[in-house]
C-alpha cells in the first residue's frame, strides 16, 4: 500500500464535507501526553487510534488518551479468545492504515477497516484531538462527527 499523508486526510474530509479540522503544531504530538501539552489540552481530550490483529484481520480501535486497551477485553467484546487479538506490529499498521505508528488519524484509511470507538470517547462532552497523519499535526473532531466518518461500532472497553 502506498504510504498517506496529511494531504490524503485533508482530501478525505473535504470529500465527506466534514467539520473535523487539522491543527498544525511546531511540536511533537506522537504520543498522548505530548500531543496534550503542545495543545494545553487535558489528556482525555486526546484520542489513540489503535490498529489490532484480530484472528487474521486488522481491526482499529479508538480510545482515550489515558486509557489503556485491555486486549482481553477486547477479545471478549468481538466473540475471540484473547490469544486470537494483538497489537498490530508497525509495518502491520502501515499496511492496514497507509499511516505510520505516531501520526494514525481515526479516519481516512485507504481501504476499510472495521472501527470501534470507546464509549468514553464517544459521549466525550467536547471535540477531541487524534493523529493528524504526521508528527506535529493533529485531528480535532466532534465525538458524533467522528462516528458518521468512520462508522465506527461503540463499545465499552472500561
């Protein structure tokens, strides 16, 4: 697959007519709590986009920030034993996103993919900030506008 970039997310959210936006920073938003202090933003306001293997099809998964994906929860949720649900390696995240591991956007992907959003970030009060398909650039969308984009399945991950 060919690699995606910002400019790939920016066609994707034109072509959806999307309210979502990309805000570009001078600073590394890799992880959750750099993303958080380079916006001044709390860490539950930031969202990780996951890609998971589960039985032998990658599967996205989008939680909180702070949170911390259960893999045998996970598991539970879509009907697998846990030793039939891992994390994706970085090359299986290229592969199944066109985005490297660090700048994963919850939405844009070249082909489909199965997504799930966790509750929490699903009925969060405010707009949320995820991966913008770059370091230094992130995704600020509204938690029901994420779900139109991506047809995401809300679960309870807690």
């Amino acid at each position: 697959m060919t690699a995606r970039d910002v400019k790939d997310l920016e066609a994707f959210l034109q072509e959806k007519g999307s309210r979502a936006r990309l805000v570009r920073l001078g600073a590394a938003t890799s992880t959750v709590g750099a993303a958080a202090e380079a916006l001044g933003v709390p860490p539950e306001r930031i969202i990780k986009s996951l890609v998971f293997i589960a039985g032998t099809e990658p599967i996205l998964v989008i939680a909180a920030g702070p949170d911390r994906v259960e893999r045998r929860r996970l598991a539970e949720l879509l009907g697998l034993p846990a030793g039939q649900v891992r994390l994706a390696s970085p090359d299986e995240v290229l592969a199944a996103t066109g985005f490297p591991v660090g700048g994963v956007p919850p939405v844009g992907y070249a082909r489909p993919l199965k997504i799930y959003v966790d509750r929490r970030v699903a009925e969060a009060p405010t707009t949320v900030f995820g991966g913008g398909g770059a370091d230094g650039v992130l995704l600020e969308v509204e938690p029901a506008e994420l779900i139109r984009l991506t047809g995401a399945e809300i679960i309870d991950l807690a």
